[in-house]
C-alpha cells in the first residue's frame, strides 16, 4: 500500500524539500542559507513537528548519501531529481518496514542534521510570531484550499538564488 500526495499537497512539499536538503550538502551552511530554511519552513502549511517528519520520513532517506560520498554534492541537488526522490520516500511512509527502517536511521539523520535543527527552529518560531503564527490552524489551509508556501515558497527560492549567485 502507497499513499499518492495530492497535487497540492505536493506543491506544498517540494519547497520544503529542496531547502531541507540542503542540510545534507556537503558544505556547512552560512547563517543566509539557514535563514532561506526558516522562511521556506514558516511560510508552509507545516509545523515544525510536521517538517521534522518531513526531513526524516521524505528528504533524509532520499539525499543522506550524500554525507557519506567521497566527493559528494555541495552546490545543490537537481530540483527534478530531488522532488522525484522525495516523492518516492513519501509514497512508502507508512508502510512498516519503511518506517522501521527510518527509525533504525533517525540517529544517523540527528548525528548530521541536528546543529542546523537547533539554529533553524527558534528562526521559524521567530518567524511566525512574528506574524502572530505561533500555531498552525491546518483546517484553515484546508478550507481555502491555498498554503502559505505557494506564494512565499517561489519568492523566498529567488531570493535565495540570488544570494547564491551573488555568492558563487
């Protein structure tokens, strides 16, 4: 059994995706990169414990080989690449064994990710209070059928590029 993502919950992922996987680039991320990661994070429709989930059930199995490589990738993964990758791990996330399997690995993804996490998420809670979002009414995105990644999750991804590019 395998659970497809509806369109617009997969629009609503693939921002989230690509700015977690950067954790798992072999680099270590400047305070802009981990700033990028907490807009992405607060302008989605998740919390935080949703994203964590996420990061361990959808975006670690799929690019954690990374760390792991000899020469691995460090200026970012092919987004077609990584949202197909993604995907796939989603589809298997409540399947037993799959979970199983992540659970026997979440100390390995806490080993690596874990610094980032502790910078990242007092950012996002910084974030959304900021806003007057301290918590995620999902029923709210549901009945209008919209996330706050759509239209910030386009606009923080070219602002971030063009840090990026400005850096390169």
């Amino acid at each position: 059994m395998t659970t497809t993502l509806s369109p617009l919950e997969l629009q609503s992922r693939m921002p989230v995706w690509e700015a977690l996987s950067e954790f798992w680039l072999d680099t270590e991320l400047a305070d802009y990169q981990l700033d990028y990661i907490a807009r992405v994070i607060a302008a989605s429709p998740y919390s935080v414990e949703e994203v964590r989930a996420i990061h361990d059930y959808e975006v670690a199995p799929a690019v954690s080989a990374n760390l792991m490589s000899v020469a691995g990738e460090w200026a970012g993964f092919d987004s077609e690449w990584l949202n197909a990758k993604c995907h796939r791990c989603a589809a298997r996330r409540h399947l037993h064994w799959y979970r199983a399997r992540i659970w026997l690995q979440r100390p390995l993804f806490r080993f690596f990710t874990e610094h980032y996490w502790l910078q990242v998420v007092p950012r996002v809670r910084s974030l959304l209070g900021a806003r007057g979002q301290d918590t995620r009414d999902q029923s709210a995105y549901a009945a209008t059928g919209t996330s706050g990644s759509q239209a910030a999750g386009s606009e923080i991804y070219s602002q971030h590029e063009e840090k990026t590019d400005a850096g390169a």
